[in-house]
C-alpha cells in the first residue's frame, strides 16, 4: 500500500534525545499497515552518502541537505521518508522544509541532562573532557523548532506514546490511512489475490 501522498517525517533534537528510537517505532507501524516508507538515520547516512564529513557547522549542513535531498526524492514518488538527526540549525531544516513538499517537523525535546544520562557510548563525557569538539548540547548550540507539527517531550513519554502522537498527526495531515483503513484495504488486496487465483 502506498501512502496517501509521498512525505517527509523530520525527527530533530539533542543526540541520545530518543530520536531513533521514535523514529524506528514509527516506521514499524507503518511498515505494518502496508505503507511505503524508508527510515533515514542520521548516523547511518554518515557512514556511507556522508562519509568524509566532520563536524563543523558547515559539514553538518551539508550533512542534513544530503538526508534532505533523499527524502525529497523518496516522499515524490511516494516513500514517506522518515529522517532521524541531530540537524541543530534552524536555518538548514528550514532550508530542507521550503525544497521538500509535505515536510513535517518532530521535535524531540529532551533536557541535556536526561540526554547525557541516556548516551551509552560517552560522547557527552568526552565533550566535557574537550575531547570532542563542536558536540550538540556540550560546546555547540541546539535551535530547537520554533513551530514543530509534533512536539515530544522525551523526559515524560514513552517511545511508545510519541509514537502514537506522530502516527495520529500524520493520519490528521491524510498522509496515511487510518488503522482501520489499513486494515480494509489490506483485506481487499488478500480478496483481490485469491480471486485472480481463481478460489473466490
């Protein structure tokens, strides 16, 4: 089942904020109603379309237009592209958002110090030890959104409940079906499979 219209699901916030997290929750839902969609991690895509860049402002940016120009292609041809990254800058999500139709922002809000404590492999430790430079959160600066359609506070939800609020923004938005349309829809392909099969 494709979705309703090809999009783009931007998950942004503080590293160990819980982005991934959400983000994979997402996309299993909606793998299992039988939509078309694509999961973009941001570490991931550092280690192959990303390789090469560091950690400056200007490679982050270019960092995010690289995600940006993926799921742009993917959300026109009818993927919905759910992206997880840090993306700290305003300037360049909202540069992502004016090039890519049906964009829409999930702020993962997340204090830094829950996020410190939820960072398994040390990075904030080594920022404040100076052994990271220009680490998001510790010696460079987090933009959060300034109108995000989903607003999650990750100290005080579940992955499970910010699941649920960005999957019920997106059937708000139409860009998927409902639970129960999917459902339907799901049937009719089995009824449509068996009568081709000529059982019914």
């Amino acid at each position: 089942m494709n979705t309703l219209n090809g999009a783009t699901i931007w998950f942004t916030g503080l590293p160990s904020s819980g982005k991934s997290t959400i983000a994979r929750e997402v996309y299993r839902r909606l793998l299992g109603r039988g939509v078309l969609v694509e999961l973009l991690d941001g570490s991931e895509v550092r280690e192959s379309l990303s390789r090469g860049l560091g950690f400056s402002r200007a490679d982050r940016e270019e960092h995010i237009r690289r995600i940006g120009y993926v799921a742009k292609l993917l959300s026109r041809n009818g993927v919905l592209a759910i992206c997880a990254a840090v993306s700290p800058f305003r300037a360049t999500r909202d540069e992502v958002r004016r090039n890519t139709p049906r964009f829409v922002e999930v702020y993962v809000d997340c204090p830094v110090d829950v996020a410190e404590r939820r960072d398994t492999e040390g990075w904030y430790a080594r920022a404040r030890r100076g052994e990271v430079e220009d680490f998001t959160g510790v010696n460079a600066p987090y933009e959060p959104p300034e109108a995000p359609e989903v607003h999650i506070h990750a100290d005080r939800e579940s992955a499970e409940n910010a699941a649920d609020s960005v999957v019920r923004k997106l059937e708000e938005m139409q860009l998927v079906p409902t639970a129960s349309l999917a459902g339907t829809a799901g049937m009719d392909d089995v009824q449509r499979r068996l009568a081709a099969l000529g059982y019914i």
